[in-house]
C-alpha cells in the first residue's frame, strides 16, 4: 500500500488502508489456515493508534504469535533504492522495527521489495545486517529478466558488498514477468481477474460494500475456469524457477479492503485445486513469506553467487528507461536530505544534554515527540514514490509540508537545549571589551554553530545579514576570520563567511558586530575582509571564434583556476600538489522531451526518453569575480536569449583558501540555480574534461559503495539507459588524474562522451498520455532549484583519501543558529545557556552514523521481552530514556587506499568519555531489535561454498568489553548505557 503516491497517506487511509487491517484481521481469525503479510509499517501504526479496537488488537497478538499474520520488512516504507541514502533507509527501517518489537517482540526477517525501481546492492546489505534471511525483489530490466527466467536464475545468493562478502550474503528471489500481482486478464470475468473485491473507491469507500469491477464470484459454475486458468499460470511460473514450490502472489497495490469477499472466493476455489489435484497436478495452500522461504531452505539445493553488481537502471520496455526520478523534484530530494542532517544533529544534541543533563530543564518526553515528529517525517518520504518524485503534486505538498513542520519542532528543541541554563558557569560570551562608551551606532548579533559530526572541522560558514560591515568574535572574545560580500542571491543582503573550528560533536558561540558605517580600525572591524566583485562584459557564443587567449587565473593553495574571458566559462584547473593541469570546462545543455505520445517515446516523473542528444541551454555569458582573503567566489550567468534581463541559469563556485587543514583547500564549492524552466526541458550540468575514461563513471550505491558503470551500447534508448543515480557522490578517472563531485541531494548522472561527467539537475515535463493525465503525474514543476555540487580534481591516490569524507561532510554541514535579531549589545555580562562540552573525535575512516535515544522500551534479553509481551497486560510502555543508539561505520572499502581501508580498533570507554562514563556496551543487530549473539541467519548452499555449515558468527566476540575493530564498510550498532548518577 503506497505511502503517498496519487493520494495522500490520509485520503489512502480513510478510503482503504484503515479497512484492510480491520478486515483482514476480523477474516484471518475465522480460519485457521489463512495468512497475510504487511509491509509499510506507517500505516498500520497509524491504525494501531487511531482505528484498532481493543478486540482487534488482541486478534492482532494471536495471529503474529501463531505466524498467520507476518510483518515483511518492518519499515515505516517500502524504500526506493535508488535515491535514498543509507542513513534514512537505516532510520525508516529502525523507525518500523522497534515499533514491531516493543509491540509484538517479532523481528522481520525477510524483505518484499517488489516495486522500487530498480534494486541496489547496499538494501540487501542492510537487510543482512539487520538480521534477515532473505531478500524479494521484482523490478529489474525486462531484458535481463527474460533472460534468468530461461536460465532459471531468478534466484541466488546476492554478495552486495565486495568488502563485506559472506558476512551479508543474503539469498535473493526475484519475481518473474508476472510481477507481484495476480494475473488479471481472464476471458469469462472481467479485467480485474481474481480481484473478487474490486477497485478501491475514492475519497469514500461505498457503503454497501460494492466496489467498482468486481469479478464473477467462484460459484460452481466458474470454480472449474478459475482453477484452469490459476494452475496454467502456475506451471507456467514452475518453468522459470529450480524447486518444485512456486511463490503465487495473491493481490495486488490496495487490495483486500473488503477481505471477507476476497476470502470467500480464494478458499472455495483453493478447496477446488486441492480436491482434484491428481487432474491439476497442483496442490495450493496459504503462505506467509517465512514459510515459502524455509521450503526453499530444506531443499538443500545449491544456489548460483552474484557480486556486488546492482539492478539499476531499470527499463521496463526499450524507450522506457527509468532514469528520469533520479532528478524529478529537486527541491523535495534537497528538503528530505537537510530534514535528515538536521535530525542527525539534533539526536546527537539531545543524546549528550540527555546524559550530561538528566534533570535538566528540557523534558524528555517533549524532546522525543519532536524528535520521532521529524524521524516519522524523514521516514516517509523514503517511500519509492516520495523522494522519488513521482507522486501526484498534492503528495508531493505532503510529504514537504510534514517535514518542515517536523524541522520547525526540531529547530525548537535545538534552541531550548542551547540556550535554556544547566545551572552550571559557563565562560561569559561579552565582555567589557564590547561596551566601550560612546560606540552606540554597533548592533550585534549572537550566532551558535553546532558540528554534528565526530570529527574535529576547520570549515567555513555562510550568515546572511542586512548590514554592509561585521565583525566577528568567538566566545572568548577573540576576533575570528571572515569576509563580507553582497551576496550572488540578493540585491539588498550580505554574505558573511565565517571560519569555524570546531570540535566533533562540539558547539561555539560567535558573536557578530554589525554596522552600515564603514569599518576602520581593527577593534571595530576585527579580521573581515571586505571584498569586492569585478563584473566582466557578457559574452555572446556566437561570437566564441577565438577563445583561449585571454585568461584569467583564480588561485588557492591547492589549485590553480584559469576563467577565459573570451567565453566567460572555466577553461583548466591545474592541481598544485602535482603541478597537473587538466582542461575542464563547465555549462548547461538540455534534452527537450516530446510531450505527445502520438508521436514517439515521452518523459515523465519516472522515465526520460528524449528526441536526441542535448542542446546548449544558453546564447550568452556573464561573470562577477569576487578575489577574496577567505575564499574568492566566481559567480557565472547563463542567459537564454543573448538579450535577456534575467539569467536563466547561474553558476557560483568558491575556491576556498586554507587554514591549517589541507583538505578542505581541496573543495571547490559549486552552487547552482535553475528554474523556472519552459515545459518539457531537463536540463543538465555538463562537466567536460581532457580525463580519458572511456566513458565509464563511478557513482554511488545509496551513499555507502561505489560501483563502476562502464558506458554500454543498446538497440534502443543508448543514452537514457546510461544514466545512473548519483545519491552523494560521483567521480571519472583516467591514469593520473579524479574529477569528483558530492551532492547534497540525489541526482542522475551520466558520462556521454569521454571526459564528460554530466549531472541531471531538474526537470520540467508535460505530457498527454492518459494515465499520467488521470493521476496528475505529468512533473509540471515550475520550482527554481538551487543544489549544491563540490567538486575535486587530484590524482587518485589523493582523492581516495577524500570522498567518502567529503560526501559526509556536504551531507552534515555546521548547524548555524543566530539566536537573535540585531540589537543592542546586552549589557548584562553573563551569557544565557549553553554548556561547554569536550569533543568526541573518531580516526578519520570511521563516521558516527548514529547517535541517539530511541525511546523504544524492551528488554535487551529477547525470552524475557517475550514474557512481557505474551503476558496479556496492556504494555503502553513509558520511553527509556537510559538506553543510547550507537552505530559506527567503516567509510573506506577494501583496497580502496593504502592506509585508510584498514581495520580499525577504537576503545568505545575512551572515545565516548568526552559525553559521559560508558558502563555498559551491548551489540545489537543494524536496528537494534537483535542481541548479536543470538543472531543466527540462514547460511545457503552456494557454488563457491557447497558444505552447509553453521553460519560464522558476523560480529568478532573475544574483545574486551569496550574495545571494538570495525573493519572496511562494516557497520557496527550498539546500545550504550552511561552512569548518569552525577552530583553537581
């Protein structure tokens, strides 16, 4: 059941969603033989809340106990796979486990991913991870398809990580041509086949319980054609697959609302199989997923390995390429991505304040509803029409209006936890300096910046303001390097960029003196510098005949820019270190779509088919340089028309300079803006470069592998098919040389021409096709977009030092909070709240990926969680707000550099000591429902491993009690309990 697609989650709810569980649950306890699964986890939550009655819930308990009802997958969503990152595929997942947990004391094992488009090697990753024995999925390439279904090779054990190998290995069935729904088509019914209970009905389901196109029911009549046409498909299916058990979905998208109809024609008609099976040759019986599965487990066959090698992408038909989502909604990818940053700080913020503070002035249970607000918001949209953007546009409206509501709860509790007071001194952020008699004309603003991650950053922060001249002071009064200019956005406002050092997991105070008088004198203009742009004349491209010859360089202590003044586009970047210059060019083209389904192939929210190869999107250009001491800043203007008043595109990059920390000088930071565009354009940025790749592209694999996408040549569709999704990170290579670029968002990205690394930016499409027509899914997205690319040029032993970090850094920049507007200075002399912290610091391979309460309350001994559970007392358990979620991940594959893909040993005790005394550490599987000892997941018979043997234990025991080694890509969970008895 969609979590927002054509209608939203309460239309869905209120029409079908709230009557499956009601009905199916009232059907399930009439028979014993019968059996359903459940997937999206949100809605059943949310009639667990709001519609269940007492009786059903107690229905509910028996049959998960009995294993008649089974909870597959056990997120909030079904995610899509390829534009999610691992981290919100991690949270929707923990989000939906610890409900299932807490509430049923079952763990999901098994996974029905059956309509993503286009299936990822790091989902079967992390479904190993968390404890699942196999993995479902259905859509992949129809050719590909065609092709293991005569090889009867739609099932094998996936090895999704190349550095993780046998440790994730996960058997892997994919649904054959026939997908995941029931057969439809029947000659002597009507179009919806074995659907006995029709179509759903919006916005209110009918009274009578008569739904649109309902099939003939199984009388004694029809029984005979139903059960001819059912066992023909069987067979048929039988072919495809090794074993002589066949998985028969029965249903499909919205079904069983009025199960009872849909029950009393499946039975009769089973009974009927059954009864003459020697004539069939079949016999049928109802089946979660868990009971297919463990058939196929006891046949002992020996299975086929695939490798690290994904589904994607996916086409469904030779002009129907599904790479179009990979871009479709900009402003929605950029949304769910910054919700999911600022959930990330705002957890770690609250975990420390939480055990530094535990009688602290900030409620808990205030705390954790805003928290699980944004986690349930960030959660969601993870769903495979959400991020995605193919959902209608009221969908889309939901999905952004749910996740900035959760942002502003979340922006609430930050504050209160800065700057409510922790009755403890802290150091005074204004002193006497500030308040010189006789300087009135000075207002000042006070700005808390917060580094969510666990690693020590020297970086550079953007604060907008109205004033033409700042100073800037950190905590102790010292004053801090900035820079002022007007900003590229903005007639009327400045950027100020502020150099930040800050600890991991640390937050600094810096106050900012702000005045429309010029500055003079160094206590009232501190260390800014002013800078000041220099406009160059717009450049016709009609008139590029000669270019080349007038260029100008743009220089940090890493590379060396050169800007040719005859196209007003980038023309080289040497990188410094190796005194190498490559020739690398930047600009906008277009694919213009066709929109009419008369007269060929069309693009949508899902696909991209174009009329041919791109065209440039622009007739002039125009540059402002901004030479700065801080960072200079190129800002480039694309206009449509060589005329035109307003540029249609623009491209701002900083070249920062260095401050003690070499890799941030290697960060060339890009941001674009795009939009409006005119109908059925999708527009891309085109990187083009002297890198001879061959055409082969590195992307990422949902922000934790890289995958190598070597170009491949189609009968159809060549360039569309060779678009790849981009969710952090995408690099090109040759011999000597890396250009890399991270994203803040997930985009397509292709390399259509040697040296050509292109990146799908937004898109805007109109078509008449009718079924996109009737569910208003044609992507007229007239948004302006403004995402932001940082991109890297250096050899490849130096950038593979870099990437994984860098990726990690765009995706959690510095939480800037001014905590008021411009006034007066204070005149009291203590500052309000805050608490010093040490930092928490990690090497440099290891990422804090989690660091939070979770609330849910279970006992970490799963037979006595399970007592609680089936002790038939109502378990509305209180939050446990003692229990910390902790999860470190390996950023670094194996191979991938010489001294950073290396295992790591940490002592937890030591590295955590800076938020309080660690007094126990317990292992738990990726979303923690699982004590890693007990753990024990199925181990399948392989080529490469015939014997079955007890399945090696996944995490290394023996260590002492604190200390842990995370190898390359591993992820490591653990619950942390901290002495919270402090005396103050």
């Amino acid at each position: 059941m969609d979590v927002g697609w054509v209608y939203t989650v309460q239309e869905s709810m209120h029409a079908y969603a709230a009557n499956v569980y009601s009905s199916v649950t009232e059907e399930l306890s009439k028979a014993k033989d019968r059996r359903f699964i459940s997937v999206e986890q949100e809605f059943f939550r949310l009639w667990w809340d709001t519609v269940a009655t007492n009786s059903h819930k107690r229905q509910v308990r028996q049959l998960v106990k009995e294993g008649r009802l089974e909870f597959i997958i056990g997120g909030q969503v079904m995610h899509d796979e390829a534009v999610t990152d691992l981290e919100d595929e991690i949270l929707q997942m923990t989000e939906g486990h610890g409900f299932l947990y807490e509430t049923f004391g079952v763990r999901p094992q098994f996974s029905w991913h059956v309509d993503p488009f286009g299936a990822s090697a790091t989902t079967p990753v992390l479904f190993a991870l968390a404890g699942f024995n196999a993995h479902l999925i259905s859509r992949i390439d129809y050719d590909l398809k065609d092709t293991m279904q005569k090889k009867q090779s739609l099932q094998f054990v996936w090895k999704g990580s190349p550095s993780l190998k046998e440790k994730q290995q996960i058997f892997t069935h994919i649904m054959d041509q026939f997908s995941y729904c029931t057969p439809s088509y029947l000659p002597f019914s009507n179009s919806s086949g074995f659907y006995w209970n029709g179509i759903a009905l919006f916005p209110n389901p009918p009274k009578d319980g008569v739904y649109p196109n309902m099939s003939l029911p199984v009388t004694k009549e029809t029984v005979h054609a139903y059960a001819q046409t059912m066992v023909d498909n069987i067979k048929k299916r039988a072919a495809w697959f090794r074993t002589n058990h066949v998985l028969w979905p029965w249903g499909c998208d919205k079904q069983f609302y009025n199960s009872s109809v849909q029950f009393n024609n499946m039975d009769p008609l089973m009974k009927y199989i059954n009864q003459n099976s020697n004539e069939f040759g079949v016999t049928v019986q109802y089946s979660t997923l868990s009971e297919y599965f463990q058939t196929i487990y006891q046949s002992d066959l020996v299975w086929e390995v695939r490798g690290s090698e994904d589904f994607l992408p996916y086409s469904t038909e030779p002009y129907q390429a599904w790479t179009g989502f990979y871009a479709s909604r900009n402003v929605l990818k950029g949304v769910a991505r910054q919700a999911s940053s600022l959930l990330h700080a705002a957890e770690t913020l609250f975990t420390r304040y939480r055990i530094s503070f535990p009688d602290g002035p900030v409620a808990p249970d205030w705390a954790l509803t805003k928290l699980r607000a944004l986690r349930w918001a960030v959660s969601e949209v993870q769903h495979h029409d959400g991020i995605t953007g193919t959902e209608s546009p009221k969908v889309a409206d939901m999905y952004l209006q749910h996740l900035t509501q959760a942002m502003m709860g979340v922006e609430e509790l930050f504050a209160a936890l800065i700057l409510l007071p922790h009755n403890i001194v802290v150091p005074s952020l204004l002193t006497s300096h500030y308040h010189r008699k006789g300087v009135h004309h000075t207002l000042e603003q006070h700005v808390i910046v917060y580094n969510p991650l666990a690693w020590n950053i020297t970086t550079i922060i953007n604060v907008t303001v109205t004033f033409m001249n700042a100073a800037v002071f950190d905590q102790d009064g010292r004053p801090v390097s900035a820079q002022i200019q007007r900003s590229a956005q903005s007639n009327v406002t400045y950027d100020l960029l502020v150099v930040v050092e800050l600890g991991g997991l640390q937050q600094r105070k810096y106050l900012i003196k702000l005045s429309d008088k010029s500055c003079s004198g160094r206590s009232r203009c501190g260390r800014t510098y002013s800078a000041k742009g220099v406009l160059f004349d717009r450049v016709r491209v009609q008139d590029w005949a000669k270019t080349g010859r007038r260029l100008l360089p743009v220089l940090s202590e890493c590379y060396k820019l050169m800007f040719d003044q005859d196209t007003n586009l980038l023309h080289s970047i040497t990188y410094l270190e190796e005194k190498r210059r490559v020739r690398v060019t930047q600009d906008f083209w277009e694919y213009h779509a066709n929109g009419d389904v008369k007269v060929g192939p069309i693009s949508d929210n899902y696909i991209f088919s174009t009329n041919g190869s791109a065209v440039r999107a622009y007739q002039a250009v125009e540059m402002e340089i901004v030479p700065g001491k801080i960072v200079s800043e190129i800002r480039q203007y694309f206009y449509r028309d060589e005329s035109d008043k307003d540029y249609a595109y623009s491209i701002t990059t900083r070249v920062p300079e260095c401050f003690g920390t070499r890799p941030r000088c290697h960060r060339l930071e890009q941001t674009y803006s795009l939009g409006p565009l005119p109908l059925n354009t999708e527009v891309v940025l085109r990187t083009s470069t002297a890198l001879n790749n061959n055409r082969t592209l590195f992307t990422d694999d949902n922000g934790y592998q890289m995958m190598k996408r070597p170009y491949r040549k189609f009968i159809n569709n060549t360039l569309a098919r060779n678009y790849f999704p981009m969710v952090r990170m995408a690099y090109i290579e040759d011999d000597l040389s890396r250009l890399v670029l991270v994203s803040d968002r997930a985009h397509g990205v292709s390399s259509q021409a040697s040296g050509q690394l292109e990146v799908m930016l937004h898109r805007r499409l109109w078509n008449n096709l009718p079924w996109n027509l009737g569910y208003n899914l044609t992507l007229n997205d007239s948004s302006v977009v403004r995402p932001t690319l940082w991109m890297m040029l250096g050899s490849v032993n130096t950038t593979s030092k870099l990437y994984q970090r860098e990726a990690v850094e765009l995706q959690h920049r510095p939480v800037v909070m001014p905590i008021d507007q411009p006034q007066k200075p204070w005149q009291d002399k203590e500052s309000r709240g805050g608490f010093p912290v040490q930092s928490v610091v990690l090497p440099p391979n290891l990422h804090l990926l989690s660091l939070s309460v979770p609330g849910w309350n279970y006992s970490s001994s799963h037979d006595i969680h399970l007592g609680h559970v089936h002790s038939g007392e109502d378990l509305h358990s209180e939050p446990d707000f003692d229990r910390v979620l902790l999860r470190i991940m390996h950023l670094f594959e194996e191979g991938g550099d010489p001294e950073l893909s290396t295992p790591v040993t940490i002592n937890l005790k030591e590295v955590l000591q800076a938020i309080g005394e660690v007094k126990v550490v317990e292992e738990r599987s990726l979303t923690g429902t699982w004590d890693v000892a007990s753990l024990q997941r199925w181990k399948w018979k392989t080529v490469d491993n015939p014997e079955t043997t007890k399945n090696k234990e996944f995490w290394s025991r023996g260590e002492e009690a604190f200390t842990v080694t995370i190898s390359p890509k591993e992820i490591r969970t653990f619950f942390i309990h901290f002495n919270t008895d402090k005396d103050f």
